[in-house]
C-alpha cells in the first residue's frame, strides 16, 4: 500500500541539481556578507541584473571559471541575477525596464527613454 501525495502540476523539484544550486547559494552567501542578506529585494532594475549575468556569462566565455572577486562560479553568480530578475518581474513590476514590444511585427524598435514602459 501507498500513501497518496496530490501534487499533481506542480514543480518537481526533485529536477533540480543540487551542486548547481549549492554554488548559487555560496554567492548568495558572499552578497550577504559584502551587501547584506536579501538586500536584493529592495530593488534593482530588471535591466542592471540581466547585464550583470550577461557579464558574468561572458567572463565564463572568455575562459574564466571563478569570479576574480569572490572565486566562485561566473555561471553560479549568472544564475543569481536571473533569479532576482524573475523575482523583480513578478514582485517589482515597478523595476521592470525592459523595452517591450508592442508586436512582433514592428518595423523599427524605438527604445529611447521616453517609449519604455515600466510596470
């Protein structure tokens, strides 16, 4: 006999790599210590944090495979900032600068300050 467990559509979080996931905590780790804990969830431009993984996944293009600063994965700190970014999409709607699209079938993408729409 089983027991039963309704977690029919749910994430299955038993997908998830544990090693991945412990080196993004240890830069969490580091950001707690140099910015304090969550300081993150003040607020941060959807546009600065997905700037910042691109830079760090470029380092790690570039051949780097620890971060100069705190000598951890470039990929792990990545992953960091896309996870604020997902986080500031859905809870800061305020901070989400992204220059968005109002169809795909637009001839010329103009992103100057005033056409951004936020939130």
């Amino acid at each position: 006999m089983k027991g039963s467990k309704l977690d029919e559509g749910k994430p299955p979080m038993a997908l998830l790599d544990g090693y991945a996931l412990s080196e993004v905590a240890k830069v969490l780790e580091h950001g707690k210590k140099k910015y304090g804990a969550h300081n993150w969830k003040e607020g941060i431009e959807v546009s600065r944090l997905i700037s910042a993984a691109l830079r760090h996944i470029f380092a790690f293009l570039d051949g780097k495979d620890k971060d100069e600063e705190s000598s951890l994965s470039p990929l792990a700190h990545a992953m960091c900032e896309l996870m604020f970014a997902i986080w500031m999409v859905k809870n800061r709607p305020d901070l989400d600068d992204r220059c968005k699209r109002s169809s795909l079938y637009i001839e010329k993408l103009d992103c100057s300050p005033e056409n951004i729409m936020i939130g």
